[in-house]
C-alpha cells in the first residue's frame, strides 16, 4: 500500500514525500486505519517494522486537523534514547506542519528542567517522556494533561520489564478516561494483557508474524570458552576491513569494560555505552558510531530495542542473551529495510541451554561455525589475548560471510 490511500492530511503526505517514503510497512498499513478510526489499538511486532511512523503518522494527522492548543498526545517509552529518536522524528516530519514536540527524559545535566516544565504546563502538541522523569515534574503539580486525547506506550512489554508498571498506573491516573489509547509492543507477554484490560476499552489486536531475524540477517554460532572470545572478535575485525560499523552487545558493565580494552586498536576507534554514561556522552558516542568516526560500539541492551541506526554490517552477541526474545532484538539491529547483515553469537558451555531456547524461538538451528585454528589452541588460562594471537589466519566466516544476502537453510546445522 502506498501513504496516498491512507486518507492522511495533505501536507502530512507532502512531509512523508521529503522523507523519501512512499509505500508503507505491514505493521503501518494495518495499524494507521485503526488509529484513524478511534479505536484503542494493541500493536505486535519486532523492530525494525516502522512501528513509530505506524503510531506517529495518524497522531499528526489529528493534531494537523484539529489545532488543539493543548497537549494532544502522551508518547511513554523506557528509555531516553528512544525519547530522543522519536522526537527527532517528529521534528522531521513536522518540518512544515507546526507541530511542537518535547522530549522529557532524566540522566542530563539537569538543564532542559525548565524548558520541560515550560512544555509540560503550556502545553506542547506531542510530549514523548520516559515514567520517571515525567513522575518528577507530576509531583510538582503544574503538569497540564487534563485534556489529552492519545496515550501511546511504546515499548510497553519494555516498560514493564523494566519495572515501570507502578509509574505507568500513576501517570494514566492524571489523564481524562475518555482517550484513545495505543499499545506498541515487540511480544505479547500475559501482562501486557492483564494491563490492556485496564487501561483501554475494547482494543483491536495486530500481530504480526515476529520472533523471526530479518532474511537479510545471515547468523553464525561459536562453541568456545571465554579466553577465546575476543582473540575470535580481533581477528573477525580484522578479516573484515568492508566492515566499517560493528554493534556488540554484551550482558553486564564489567564485562563491557573487559571487551572496550580488548579490542583497543590504533587503526580504528571502539567505544563503550551503557547506562553509566551521562546523557549528552551517550548522545555523542551515538553520533560518532552513526557517522562512522566510531567503527566498532559495545554496548549494553540499553541498545537492543527502539534505537535506529543505520546501515550497521555485523552484530556480535558476546554471550547468548538469557532472553530468548532478546536475541531477535539484538540481532534486529542489523539487515534494517531490506539490507544485508550478519550477525555472530558466541555461546561458551553454560550458554547452551539459552541457545536451545533461541533456536526453538526462532524455529531453526543456526549455523554453526568451526572455530579457526589458531583460535581453538588458546587454552583457557591465556591472560592476555592479544599478544598471544600474531598471524590470524583468514576463518571460513571470512569467505562464507562475503557471499552477501546468503543464509543458512531453516534446520541446517
């Protein structure tokens, strides 16, 4: 379907024109003639579908018919970084069209406090905020959502993963009961329904088919024990010159900390992100892995969901996630809008079982790729990595991995 037969506004469809979009994504087609309709909306799918434009596209459109001069719309999500992403998209889209957004998100220095109170008490057309700041400026009582009209939860099994359940009730219990409310989540866990039935009023449900990597994503498995692993990254990245942006995800701090100085390197920069850093160091390690200044980001699940960058080639998984949903996620960050990509997971022997449960998952076995042989010599004990490792020797992922859009048959080990 093309953006032309959603009946949008106009000048909506003239600002979707300049941001060179014309046919909308499964996930938007279904969703914005529900929306438009007025009916309260459940949304399932993975990331990468267009969720936002899914929800965004018909916000605007009411926002551009009606004027209201008070707060519209109420966008919640979990993190700061999604905050910030969605605003940026609105603004992108909203160039023309005189709608004003905020993002109200903690972890700065404390400076937009008085530009979100501004926001928050006047009334800006879309606010986008993450429970606990917004909690902040609740408590302060100049908060003015007595006359909004779309609650939107994105992210909403995140949300409630994260342990914002609590928050979430509160805020809702500021705004009027006669809303539209839409509900976008990556699964359907049983609490996202026990919520739906308290907080929206006969809501439609889409699904679509999700806990699936994107076609384009080509996957591979180490077996291997943790001294090996980043000798395996040094000498993947330096097999891989073509690939100039590398996400790796790793599942704590400490060891974020440990793979950051393992894999320095005077050719290339390799940084570091979590939830430690502050706001505007978050912001601008983001920007230079974007911009490619930075060809190698580590990072915590901070990124695994709602974050869109671009054009990454290879995602590493240095543990299975526990999550078998967050294998999906993380491995979604690559092979974005029909690209290529690949995606590494390195499972030692207590991972296993989580690698069993990401394959029942996703309903295949992913390859399973020998280690090179200088890699499998290095005994456990080896302290340091990179010293030990002197001539890499090119690994069969090297030739298998450049025959690009090529993946491994369902069931094939």
């Amino acid at each position: 379907m093309i953006f032309d037969d959603l009946h949008l506004d106009p000048d909506l469809l003239e600002a979707i024109g300049y941001m060179g979009f014309s046919e909308t994504t499964p996930i938007q087609e279904k969703a914005i003639p529900v929306i438009l309709s007025g009916r309260d909306l459940i949304a399932c799918a993975q990331t990468g579908t267009g969720k936002t434009a899914a929800f965004l596209l018909p916000v605007m459109n009411f926002i551009t018919a009606k004027r209201p001069a008070h707060t519209h719309t109420l966008i919640l999500v979990p993190t700061r970084e999604l905050a910030i992403q969605i605003d940026q998209q609105i603004q992108g889209l909203a160039y023309t069209l005189n709608i004003t957004s905020l993002a109200v998100y903690g972890g700065g220095d404390g400076s937009g406090w008085d530009q979100e109170k501004v926001a928050l008490s006047k009334g800006a057309d879309i606010i986008v905020a993450t429970p606990g700041r917004l909690i902040s400026h609740l408590n302060q009582g100049y908060v003015k959502f007595n006359l909004i009209e779309e609650l939107v939860l994105d992210e909403a099994d995140r949300m409630l993963d994260i342990g914002f359940y609590d928050d979430i009730m509160r805020i809702i219990s500021y705004l009027p009961k006669k809303r539209q409310t839409l509900m976008f989540s990556a699964t359907m866990p049983p609490k996202i329904r026990s919520m739906s039935k308290h907080i929206m009023k006969n809501p439609v449900e889409i699904a679509l088919e999700m806990s699936k990597p994107a076609e384009g994503v080509i996957q591979a498995v180490y077996m291997l024990n943790d001294s090996q692993k980043l000798p395996l990254i040094n000498s993947i990245i330096a097999d891989h010159p073509e690939y100039q942006s590398i996400l790796i995800f790793s599942s704590t701090k400490k060891k974020l900390s440990e793979i950051v100085r393992g894999l320095r390197s005077k050719d290339f920069l390799v940084e570091g992100i979590s939830s430690d850093l502050v706001q505007k160091e978050r912001e601008d390690m983001l920007l230079r892995f974007r911009s490619r200044k930075a060809r190698v980001l580590v990072a915590t699940d901070v990124l695994s969901r709602g974050i869109d960058i671009k054009d990454i080639n290879l995602v590493i998984n240095y543990d299975a996630p526990s999550d078998a949903e967050d294998y999906v996620h993380r491995v979604g960050r690559t092979a974005r809008a029909e690209t290529t990509g690949a995606a590494i997971t390195l499972v030692n022997r207590l991972d296993i079982p989580k690698m069993q449960r990401i394959e029942k998952l996703i309903g295949y076995n992913v390859h399973r790729e020998p280690l090179p042989a200088f890699i499998a010599e290095i005994h456990e004990k080896v302290s340091d990595h990179r010293s030990s490792v002197t001539k890499p020797e090119r690994s069969r992922f090297k030739r298998r991995f450049n025959q690009k859009g090529r993946r491994p048959a369902p069931g094939n080990k």
